[in-house]
C-alpha cells in the first residue's frame, strides 16, 4: 500500500494559495513535518511504503545561491511554475533545499527522514526520472558523474552520448514558448537559453518527449531534454547497447547513491520511453545491492516488456481510464469486467491500482463528457466510495494513494502554471487545505477536519485494512457479470486464494440516482475453487460507511449458487462480503 507524499504540499499549513506565489509567500512542506506523528498516521492508515514525490533537486525559480553558489535560480524560460517542475530533476545525486529548515544542511535532514520512516515500520520509495533531466543538469554534489561530459555535440545520436543533438542547421539556437497564459509577475522571459544558443558545442537538445526541432511549443515538455540510453528513437536500426552506453552506469550510480541512503524502491517516470535493454541491466544492479528492492514503472506501452525485463509492477492506467470513460458514458461495465478478469495473464499482483496520482485530476473535480479520460474527473469525493473497492481489491497488486485523496482534495484553484485543471501542481508552491487540517501544527491527528473528511478518512483506512485481507492476497479472481445479469447496474467480484474458504465479494452500483436491490449468485465452479464447497457464513464488512460486521446468515451452496445473497447497495456506493467456510 503505497502513499504517495509530495514533501511540498504534505506539511504546508500556509492557505495563501496566490497565484504564482512565491516560497515565501505561500510557503512549502518541510521533511521535518514529517514527522513520528505523521508516520504513525500513515501505518495506522495500513500504509506500507511512502513514495517522497519531488524529492530530488529540481529546475527552479527559487534562488538559494546564499547556501551555496550552485543553487542559483534558472533561466526562467526553462523553468514551469515558480517552483519547478518535479520532473525537470537539476542534480540527481541532491535534494531540494526548500524542504529543509537549514537549506545547507538539507541531506542530514532528509536522511533522519528515512530513519524515522524506517523507525515506524515503512519503507521509502523515491522518483527515478530515467528519461530526461532539466536542461539546466549540473551536479554541485557529484559534478564528475555529470550527464554531458565527453559527448560529440556534432552528432545527432551517438550511443556514446548523453544527449540528443539537434545539429542541422548549424548555428540555429533553442527558441522556446511558454503558455500563452501564463505571466507571474516580476518575471521576463527572452525564450532563449544560453547553453543551448547554436554557437560551436552549443546546439540544441531533444526534449524529453521526443521533440526534433529547436523550437518545441507550449505543450511539449520543452523544459527538459532526453537522455540517451543507446536507443536511437529517430532510427532504430542504429541503436547499440555494446558497449554499454554511459548513461546506464550513470543511472546506476545515481540507483546505489540512493539505496546508500536507505531508500528501498523507486517509482520509475515514463519508463517505457527507456529501452527494455537497459532496465534489464539496472534492475538487476539494483536488486543485487537490495534484493528487496521494490521497482515500480509509470509506464502506458509494452506493460508485458517492462515487467519481463525486471520490473516488480506496471501501472494499470487502462483500468482508470475505463473507469473514467464509463463515467462519460462512452465504456460499459462488460468492458471493465473483461479487463479485470483478464488482468495480467496470471500476474494480477505486478500491476498497481490507483484512482488518483500527480498526473490526474482530483477523484472530486468534476466530471467532463467531452474529450478523453484524461480530461475528466469522477464529480464527487463519493465516487471513491464506489470505485476505490473495485480497483484496490481487485488487484492483488500495490495500491496508490495520493496525499489529499483521503480527506478528499477537489484539485480547485488557480495554482499558477498549474491552472485550475482538476489536478493538485507539480509546479507551484500550493497548499491543500484538507492535509492542512489534517496536520493540525504537526499532530497529524485530523482535529480540523470536518466532519465529512474525517469520514472520508476513516472510509479509506477501513477499506486500505482489506487490502490486506488473504482472499486480496491471493490470486484468485471471479468476476460475476455473466452469472448476475438480472441487475444491470450491478458490478460484483470476487477475490480468494484457491481452496482457503474464505472469499470477499466486492459488489458496486452503477445505477445512477437509485439503490440497488438485488442478489448475487457464486457459481458452483467458483465456490469449489475457493474451498466453500459446502457453502458458508456472510457478513457485511464494509459499506458506504466504512468497516462493519454485519451478519448476514449462512448459506448452502445451493442458495449461493441459485438464489444469491441478498444486497441492498447505495447509489454511488460499493458494499464487500465476507463469505467463510463453516
């Protein structure tokens, strides 16, 4: 079960919320708010690892050349937001200083961090951002190991290289775009870059999404540039892994730099956009050095590629996306049980569910039927009441859970680069309100919550408590459309481990605006794989409320099989069941 905590928004109690604001104006989270009350917070919440999102030292508009006389601000035209993006990473082998009490002293303080996470039972995972880095890259704590260094700035690709080249014409610089929209005060921009202005060993760069012009636009990620893992993209055929490519032993370095330091997995940014070559080699560096080392990629292609190549688990983005586009009317709860049934071929536990992260909108911004999943949210913090058991206990998978989503964050507000989009920023100093209140000056203890989020709170401690339930653990997976059709709106499942007696029915209602009334028939063939041949007992053990232990009466396997077992599910709710052997 893993949390994912942005260091910059979880311990921010600042609600000036200006736009474009600066740190000082509306302030930052420190690693010191994280404090043993937090921790505790988190395992009592059944958290297991915490993922420190935007640890590493980023691209900024922030200056702390005072601490030292690297950590200058950067060129604002490759910077977005005044805090910078998390994924425009400035030193791998750093962290930001604006979550540190003492700027200077900022690894000490992020290394008792991982202790007390350590001391609570946690484990800590970071961001690895493989693909690209900030354009301004430049190590102050390992220059040696700087990407650049003895490239061929004349060749486009060379698997030599760090870099992609944009060598034709010759002399023709980097000329950006930023939002049209997008104007902090006190800022001027030029568009131009002085490292990448055309002179002789000065060309421009790839960006990270794999733009081949020098004048990238608005909507490219046009504050990065691509790292070169020996793939050539432009054509492939000239891609060579032998001898192995800088950058793998640089990444790997940056790997055991990290696990040096207590860090125990890492969520791996767009991972497919790496070759499958070069994770093989990393992933194996890394669990060499700790074999418990959990490797998670952020990836939408060749899910079946990445995991082969070592990887613990995939994103399950196609899951969220159904769900998103039943919402808009444009999928069917059939297309959601065909992908759930067929989950993985057999490897249900290496995919991850969530239903909110850094790159989507809030679970409660509204919803939008035009446009793709991306452009909606679900319209209300009750959807994750609904939804949430689905996913969590339909995988036996990590589950994500994004820092605000259990006191239910909308994502509303005009943050600054980040707009008011439905998504919490990643580019601007923000605070959430909901993690304000649960701070509470550093109790973590929810006393200013309202009484709605600390029900929404305890609702996701409850169903997090399931996860972890032996029928989620196993993977056993029986979906129950096809043997329920009499209740359209209906979407049951079930989840067991071969022959254990013991199986959770997780039951969801579709039906917009009514409760759903109805009973759920268990197949005798899954009865029999779950070891309750013989029937079993039923009890009500979450609802809309969160964790109950209702007894709902024994049932032969007959009556399970023909009649079912009665429901009385909520509009916009999800009830689970406990069926055991007698």
């Amino acid at each position: 079960m893993i949390y994912q905590l942005v260091v910059r928004h979880f311990g921010n109690e600042n609600l000036s919320r200006i736009k474009d604001g600066t740190l000082e104006q509306n302030g930052v989270g420190k690693f010191a708010d994280i404090n043993e009350a937090a921790a505790a917070m988190l395992v009592q919440s059944g958290v297991t690892h915490v993922w420190l999102t935007g640890v590493l030292r980023q691209a900024t508009m922030t200056d702390w050349s005072s601490v030292d006389p690297g950590l200058g601000a950067d060129d604002p035209d490759i910077v977005k937001g005044r805090a910078g993006s998390f994924y425009a990473i400035r030193d791998y082998f750093d962290v930001c200083p604006d979550y540190a009490v003492d700027p200077a002293n900022r690894m000490v303080e992020f290394e008792a961090l991982v202790e007390r996470l350590h001391q609570a039972g946690l484990k800590v995972m970071l961001d690895l951002v493989p693909n690209h880095v900030a354009r301004s890259y430049g190590s102050v704590v390992k220059p040696e190991l700087d990407f650049g260094k003895g490239d061929d700035t004349s060749a486009f690709f060379s698997p030599q290289n760090s870099y992609f080249y944009l060598t034709q014409p010759q002399g023709k610089p980097l000329k950006l775009r930023r939002p049209a929209g997008w104007n902090p005060p006190g800022i001027v921009f030029d568009g131009l870059f002085d490292r990448e202005d055309g002179a002789p060993g000065r060309p421009p760069r790839v960006t990270g999404n794999n733009v081949l012009s020098a004048e990238p636009s608005e909507n490219d990620w046009y504050e990065t540039i691509k790292l070169n893992f020996g793939f050539n993209f432009a054509d492939p055929a000239s891609s060579s892994f032998d001898p192995r490519p800088p950058v793998w032993d640089r990444m790997d370095a940056i790997l055991a730099y990290w696990q040096a330091r207590g860090v125990d997995g890492f969520r791996c940014d767009f991972a497919h956009f790496v070759p499958l070559q070069a994770w093989s080699w990393l992933i194996a560096q890394a669990k060499q050095r700790d074999p418990q080392a959990l490797v998670i990629a952020e990836a939408y292609e060749n899910l079946e590629g990445l995991l082969s190549s070592g990887f613990d688990a995939v994103y399950n983005d196609p899951a969220y996306d159904l769900l998103k586009e039943i919402y808009q009317g444009k999928r069917t709860l059939d297309d959601l049980d065909g992908m759930l049934r067929d989950l993985g071929n057999g490897q249900r536990h290496r995919y991850l569910h969530y239903l909110e992260n850094h790159d989507e909108r809030r679970i409660a911004s509204p919803v939008v039927l035009q446009g793709g999943a991306d452009s909606s949210g679900f319209g209300s913090t009750r959807a994750g009441r609904q939804l949430a058991p689905l996913l969590y206990l339909g995988t036996s998978g990590p589950v994500l859970v994004y820092n605000g989503q259990e006191v239910g964050e909308d994502g509303s507000g005009e943050e600054g680069f980040g707009g008011d989009d439905g998504k919490t920023t990643l580019f601007d100093y923000w605070a959430l309100p909901g993690l304000a209140a649960l701070h509470n000056g550093g109790a973590w203890d929810g006393g200013k919550l309202s009484p709605a989020q600390t029900s929404l709170r305890a609702y996701y401690r409850d169903l997090l408590a399931l996860v972890q339930d032996p029928a989620v653990r196993g993977e056993g997976y029986w979906g129950l459309r096809y043997a329920n059709g009499q209740a359209p709106g209906m979407f049951p499942l079930a989840r067991f481990a071969p022959g254990a007696g013991r199986l959770l029915l997780v039951v969801a209602n579709f039906q917009p605006g009514s409760s759903l009334q109805s009973t759920v028939k268990l197949p005798a063939e899954l009865l029999g794989a779950a070891g309750l041949s013989a029937g079993g007992t039923a009890r009500l053990v979450l609802d809309e409320g969160g964790a109950q232990q209702k007894e709902l009466g024994s049932f032969s396997a007959q009556e399970l099989s023909g009649g079912g077992i009665p429901v009385n599910v909520p509009d916009q709710a999800a009830h689970v069941l406990l069926l055991t052997a007698p």
